[in-house]
C-alpha cells in the first residue's frame, strides 16, 4: 500500500515510513513537511499534524484533480492523531481542534501557493473556542480570519471585500489600529463577511469541518498552478512536475493575548550574512500578519532594534525567557542543517511552538560571508562553501552602487530590506512595471505592500519601494532572492494609485517621475543619482580564490573595447575568447572608410579603403594586447554581411559618395545589390573572406603587425585567429594559407618570429559533424553556441521570442535555447565536434565563445564535455569562474561514487 500520508508531532514522526536520504525525504515531504519531521527528531516543540506528500499531487494532475481512494482514510487516521495529541476533536461544538493547511514544496517559493489558517471554524465551534479560551475577542477575531482566509484561497472571494468591512468599521469608532476593535466588533465583521459570502456565491459559508479541510487541501495543490506559483518557478528554473505537499498541523495562536506572539527569523542576517540573531515578531497576532505587512513588526533583539532605529520594545525585552528558548533553538537548528535558517514560530501564552525550518534565503553579499565565516567556524569545507553560493547571485555583487561624493535628495526613508542601489521612472503597479521594463526602460516598483501577484512586476524592475511591511514581509524576502534592490516600511510615503503618485512631507512624485533607492541605507531619492563600480575584496575575493584552485576550465571573456577588456580583467578573465572585429568598424571615424571599401568598384578601390582602416585595427589590437599581458587573445576575423555597414539615410549616403569620390545613386545601387534575403545563411563570415581576399589580410597584417610592436617593447602576446562560419575544411585552409602568408611577410620584414594559433568558430552543424576533418588544419575550435543555436533549431535569434513563450508555456521547451545551452540537441553536437576533433588532434584547443559560456547550466556542460575554456561578457566572468568550480567538484565527486560502487 501506498503511504500517501506522514505524521508528525513531539510525540510521533513517521521516521520509520521515510526514504533514507534526506533529498528523498524533502522530495517526498516538501521542504516544509521535511523541516517539521527533522525538528520532531531534533526534540523541538511542534504542534502535531500530518503531511500529505507530493506524490498525491502528482496524482491530482495526472487524474483530472482527482484524490487516490485510500488518501482519504490515511487522512482521517492522522487526524486522529492530532486529535489525541492535542486533547481535542475536529468540529466538536465544545472543544474544537482548528488546524493550519499550508503548501509545501521540495524547493522554497515563499508567498507563491496558498495557506488556510484557523480552519475547523463555524458559527458551532467558535463558540466552543470563546468558551475553552474564556476570550471572546480571540474567538471571534480567529473566526473572521478563516473566513476571510478560506473565502480568497478557496472560494476565489477578492480579500479587499472583507478588508473594507474592518475599515469602514474602524472608520464609524475612530480607530486608527485592528487591535482596537472589541469582541463585539469582531463579532459583527464576522455575521458582515458571512453575508458577503451568501451574497457572492449564492449560498452560505462552508459549515462542515471536512468539506473545508478538503476544500483546502485542494485549493494548495491547485496553488501549484496558479500564475504567481508559474512565474516564480519559470524565474527559479523548478520543474513543474516536482508538485506540491500539504501540511496539516494543529493550530498554537498568537493572537490570544499579550503574552502571544508569532515570528519569523534568520539565524543570521540575511542582507548582510552577519552572525546575530535576525528577525520580527508581532504580539497578539497571526503568522500572515508578519509577512503581509499590515502592522509595523517589532525587532527580536535589542540590537536589531537599535539598528534599525526602532522605539517598539524587542522580545529580547518584554519576553525574556522565550527569547532565551528561541535563541537555543536558533543555534541548535544551525548546527544540525550546518547553513543559515528561516524559522517561523508561535507564542501562545509563553510557550515556544516552532512552525517552520528551511534554507534561507540571502542576498549574494550574505551568501558569501556565511559561507567564508563558516568555514572559519570548522562547520563546513571549502568544497560546501563553494557549493552554496549560485553562480547567477554574483550578479547582484559586481554592478554599481551610489556614489557617496555624489548630491542626493533624500524624500523618504524606510528599512534596508534588500541592499544595492537601483534607480528607475516610479510605476505604481506590476504590470505597468513589467509593460514599461520591456521596452528598455528601468522602472521602480512602488506599493502600499507587495503581494504575490506582484511577482512578475517585482521581476521586471530594479528596485521596489513598499510603505508598509518590516525586514521580513513579501517584498523584501522576495526582492533578496532575485537580488533586487529593496525600501520597505517607508511609512511617511503615501501612495495614492488612482492619481498614479506617492506624496511624503510635501513633495509629489508621480508616475514616470525618476527616483533612485537604496536598499542598503533604506534611503528613496529623487532623480538618478550617479554610481561607482563596485570593489572586490574580502569575502568574495576569499571564495573566488578557493574556486579558482578547484576548477579545471579557464574562464576568458567576449571583449573588444578596452572599456570591456579592463572590467573582465578586474574579475578574474584569464584571455580573450571573442573580439568581434566588426564592432570596431562602427566608429564614427572608421565607418566612413569601411563604406568607402564596401562602394568600391574594385580591388584596388577596396584595398584603397582598407589601407585606412589598417592602422586603426592595428591602435586596437595593440591595445588589447597590452591590457592582456600574455593572456591568450582569440580575434575573429569580420564576420557580419557587409549591407550592416551601409547607411539607410540620404545624408549619410552623400558623405558615403563624397568620401569614395562617387555619386549618390551608386551607393544605393550597391545597397540594393548588397541586400539578402535571409542575411544570417547570407554572404558573410569565411564566404566574404573567400570573395574579398583583401579583407582578411588587412586584419591578419594588422594582428601581426601589432604583436611584433609589442614584442620589441619585451612584451608577451598570444593572438589567436578565429575564422567564422566554416562549413568545409577547403574554406579554412585557403584562408588559413592566406594568413600564414601574412605572417610570413610581417615576420620576414620585422625579422621578428611570432607565435600565433590558427583556428576556426563551429558554428553550423556540417562544420561540427566535419570536425575530425576540419582539425587536420585548425589548432583550435571555439563554439559559436549563439549560431550553432540558430542553426540546428531553424530558428532565428531575433525573432524566436514572438513564439518562444508559447513553447515554454506548453513544456516543448523547458528552457529558453538562447539563455540555456541544449544539451540535447545542440550539445550532442558539441560532444561530436569535440570527440572527432581531439581523434585528430590531440592537443586541439576548445572552448565556447556563446552567450552560453555565463551560463551556469552551460557551463558544467562544457566541463563534462572536456572543454579548456569557456568566453562569457566581462560581467558574467566570476560567475563562470564558480560555476566551473562547481562543475569540477561534482565531477570529483561522481569519480569517487564510481570508485566506492566498483
């Protein structure tokens, strides 16, 4: 029989039931249902309850959302057990047991499914609570949240319809605060919510305990598919068929008085990866109080609340002894999990209940300082430290900041929920931000508080603003997760959505105005204030030099200008693996002469034009040489058909004439002759190195001649030439000869040798398949995986993304193939190429030159695969650097699991 359903509870876990492997189990349970069976075996106060695995909502999908027949049975049987534990009975008039229904997942998606709290409520049972609590208000209070709960997660009733029904409440009494309202107030928001309920849906509120917990438990498996549930996983690459868990737990209440609270905290701080206790709490409140943000959180601990400027008491203060309890458990639950934890947790009447473990979420400046001081602690190794860090979070580390010399109008300041700087044209609501986002404009997102519909929104911009909610409310969890910067709590801000702007103390900002935030200060701005390039140093310095000594696979970068050269070169870039010449034509100087060559009637009129352009390619290449110094320099030869250079308007078509001494109609007519259909399988790369032999010399004689320049000053330079687009082993070896001829008259006229590779871009799929034949000349092979992408899929880069959502969306795709390399398709190409190329040429040099090559995913690939190197953007290099070191120690470690199974 399968078991579909795990207890749990001081008492009792279902260790005996579950996988060994503790990835089984949290594959099984979800991370939450896992973190709640290993605090039971860790002896931790948990209330009791059950989880129901993921493979039930496996099944649901699978069977038209239908339920296994013996889920139902086992369901009832765990609820005994709750019952039992708890000394109370499920829908008993009397003494009622009310339990939580919260989603589950293997891999944290914070704010994205669905959770029902205080369920087992009816117009019988809450008076049985009122009764066994002696608290009406609590009763009453308690009930309105389920209903207002139950009424949006299961019934679809909009929240802000039971929101107004306190507010217009508050309004008729002259309150300002929830915790003001009586009894007898929560009474009435309770009859006003059940009419609302009658009146949407045509029939009363739910009043059988068993029909709720199946609509729940029903309403967190259908979460799974919900849109916000869809977008955060797309953005966190989880798969769909993963599938959610359902955890059933008796609830403990916060709520019941002043001495009852509920929490959540980090074992360290999150923004900063400090070592001290982190958190918030509210007191006489629920768990979703803290994280929506409809009350201002108090700090945990008197340091926090010094911090952060706080007049609230802290726990620390006014609940000493719990304080105590919490922070041993803190302490015990980071030694055991040896990584930082997000815990939630209940007070009721002075008693501890934990409800949550898992892996914190952090920023990359946190990641990486827990990780390094860890290791420090002798908690984990450099091989785990390096493990931990996601190569995609470096990102947030390596853009620019605010420049403290810099005049800032500071309008507003809330909490530093997520740090960095961002600045953007304010849009007051997520579609707006994601709308605006996509037609190259930075936006800000600014909101009373996020929710998380917002998800896509929060994506789509730089920064977000919130004037409510605390250092653990949606907002900024989720804004340190995507390395966005974040304000949060910026209470003196108030939005007004109809009107499209916020006001604070005077000042007006409305909708396209500009404001800069800065999440590390908390501080919103007016205007864009100007930035600094970040510096390396410390901890990221540390564990980029640990990852360094681990990886097999050198790391270059794409790079032409010296601007990009020096970045990549500041993060660890060992050479150049793509400068695409073409890009240095584009000059308002040297387009001119480039035109002038592409008009020319002939050979001599092209060499004309191109005796011009020598000397400046030659300013470039020694430029790049010298930022190098000796590093490996790969140059690939013009590639691009040449209509890209022609100019579109008259104007620029005259100067065109002018300078080539022609009339303005010649130019057109070449324009016209020049045009391609399909310009990408057009006249360019090798072909017009074939065609217009004179090309490629210009550029060969001008890499030579540059490296012969430097060489006499005593420096060492390596260039590598690249030859694109090669299809046949004919095309490289008539330009291969044609550069060694160059090099020869350079060398002979200098009477200086010089060390040069010749090699070719595989970048269609007859040169990969012709690999073992093209190596017989090529010394070394680059994959250009952003054609060779193009051309085994049929697609075009620029216009797949009109369809490419489509494909994602209907699982054809899980990924799109211009972000993530396929390793399918395009890899098997990749792995032929290298197999027969190396069978020919030992020695032959690899690497990947694609956008790919900043790819984490792609770059494991590429190590697997046996490549030397992989070329990213000057930006995406450290992030290489450690997927690379990743690649490496898995492999280590695959090796050894072979050698203990043999």
């Amino acid at each position: 029989m399968t078991i579909w359903v795990h207890a749990f509870g001081s008492d009792k876990a279902d260790a005996s039931a579950l996988p060994a492997s503790k990835t089984d189990v949290r594959n099984l349970l979800g991370g939450k249902g896992a973190g709640l069976a290993e605090m039971c075996s860790l002896g931790l106060p948990v209330p009791p309850g059950f989880t129901v695995t993921t493979e039930v909502c496996t099944y649901y999908y699978a069977n038209k959302n239908s339920y296994p027949a013996d889920l139902k049975p086992q369901t009832n049987a765990a609820l005994a057990h709750i019952e039992n534990a708890v000394g109370a009975k499920f829908g008993d008039a009397k003494n009622p047991l009310l339990v939580s229904v919260r989603s589950g997942a293997r891999a944290s998606m914070p704010g994205m499914m669905d959770t029902v709290l205080n369920l087992g409520l009816n117009s019988h049972t809450v008076e049985g609570l009122k009764q066994r609590s002696g608290d009406a208000r609590f009763a009453y209070d308690s009930y309105r949240r389920f209903i207002q709960m139950y009424s949006n997660v299961v019934l679809d009733i909009p929240h802000h319809k039971f929101e107004e029904i306190i507010d217009d409440i508050k309004r008729a009494k002259g309150f300002t605060r929830d915790t003001d309202l009586d009894a007898e107030d929560w009474k009435e928001v309770v009859d006003a919510s059940l009419e609302i309920v009658q009146k949407t849906l045509k029939k009363p509120f739910p009043q059988d305990v068993h029909e709720q917990l199946w609509g729940a438990v029903g309403a967190v498996f259908g979460s799974w598919m919900n849109q916000r549930a869809i977008t955060y996983r797309k953005l966190n690459d989880i798969p769909q068929d993963w599938g959610t868990a359902v955890n059933v737990q008796a609830m403990v209440f916060g709520n019941m008085g002043q001495d009852c609270c509920t929490g959540v905290a980090f074992t360290r701080n999150p923004s900063t990866g400090e070592n001290a206790f982190y958190g918030e709490f509210l007191v006489n409140a629920q768990g979703e109080d803290v994280v929506a943000g409809i009350r201002t959180p108090q700090h945990l601990t008197v340091k926090g609340k010094k911090d952060n400027h706080s007049n609230l008491p802290a726990m620390e203060e006014i609940m000493p002894d719990v304080f105590r309890q919490l922070n041993d458990v803190r302490l015990k639950l980071e030694k055991h999990y040896r990584d930082m934890q997000d815990i939630e947790f209940t007070v009721q009447q002075n008693k501890l209940y934990m409800l949550q473990t898992r892996t914190g979420k952090r920023t990359a400046a946190a990641a990486l300082k827990i990780a390094v001081d860890m290791v420090a602690e002798g908690v984990i190794t450099k091989q785990d430290a390096i493990k931990r860090i996601e190569p995609s979070s470096l990102d947030q580390l390596l853009h620019p900041t605010l420049d403290p010399k810099a005049k800032r109008q500071v309008i507003a300041k809330g909490l530093p929920a997520s740090p960095g700087a961002a600045c953007g044209k304010v849009v007051f609501n997520a579609d707006d931000a994601e709308n605006t986002a996509a037609t190259g404009q930075k936006v800000i997102l600014c909101r009373v508080e996020t929710s998380p519909e917002d998800i896509h929104g929060m994506h789509a911009a730089q920064g977000i603003v919130t004037s409510r909610g605390g250092m653990t409310s949606h907002a900024a969890v989720v804004a340190r997760g995507m390395g966005r910067s974040c304000v949060a709590g910026a209470g003196d801000i108030h939005m007004d959505y109809a009107k499209q702007q916020m006001t604070v103390r005077g000042t007006t900002v409305k909708a396209g105005d500009m404001i800069t935030i800065d999440g590390s200060t908390g501080e919103v701005m007016l205007g864009e204030v100007p930035t600094i390039q970040p510096e390396l140093s410390g901890d990221f310095a540390t564990l980029m030099g640990w990852a360094d000594g681990m990886r097999r696979m050198r790391v270059r970068t794409n790079a032409e200008t010296p601007l990009d050269a020096r970045v990549a070169c500041k993060f660890g870039a060992e050479g150049i693996g793509l400068c695409r010449t073409e890009h240095m034509f584009f000059d308002a100087q040297r387009i001119i002469a480039m035109r002038e060559m592409i008009v020319a009637d002939d050979e001599k009129g092209r060499r004309a034009a191109l005796g011009k352009l020598e000397p400046m390619q030659k300013k470039d290449f020694i430029e790049l040489f010298s930022i190098m110094e000796g590093l490996p320099v790969t140059i690939r030869l013009l590639d691009p058909p040449l209509h890209e250079f022609l100019p579109h308007t008259e104007a620029e078509m005259q100067d065109v004439a002018k300078a080539a001494g022609t009339d303005i109609q010649k130019v057109k007519k070449r324009a016209q002759q020049l045009h391609e259909s399909n310009p990408m399988l057009g006249h360019r790369g090798c072909r017009l190195g074939i065609t217009f032999p004179e090309i490629y010399e210009m550029q060969a004689r001008a890499i030579f001649t540059a490296a012969v320049e430097l060489q006499k000053q005593g420096k060492n330079v390596v260039p590598e030439i690249m030859i694109p687009l090669i299809a046949t082993k004919k095309e490289f070896d008539i330009l291969k000869a044609l550069i060694d001829r160059v090099a020869g008259e350079v060398m002979k006229q200098s009477g200086a040798p010089i060390k040069y590779l010749v090699g070719t871009m595989i970048e269609l799929p007859r040169a990969a398949l012709q690999a073992g034949i093209i190596a017989e000349t090529a010394e070394f092979f680059s994959f250009g995986t952003n054609d060779l992408t193009q051309t085994t899929f049929g697609l075009s880069r620029d216009d797949a993304g009109n369809f490419m959502p489509d494909y994602l969306r209907a699982n054809i795709l899980e990924q799109d193939p211009f972000v993530t390399l396929d390793q399918d398709g395009v890899g098997e190409l990749i792995q032929i190429a290298t197999e027969r190329g190396r069978k020919t040429r030992e020695d032959l040099k690899l690497g990947i030159c694609g956008e790919h090559g900043g790819d984490p995913s792609s770059v494991k690939f590429c190590h697997r695969t046996g490549l030397d190197y992989v070329s990213c953007s000057p930006y995406r290099v450290p992030i290489a650097r450690l997927a690379a070191a990743q690649a490496a120690i898995e492999d280590e470690k695959d090796v050894q699991a072979r050698k203990n199974a043999a």
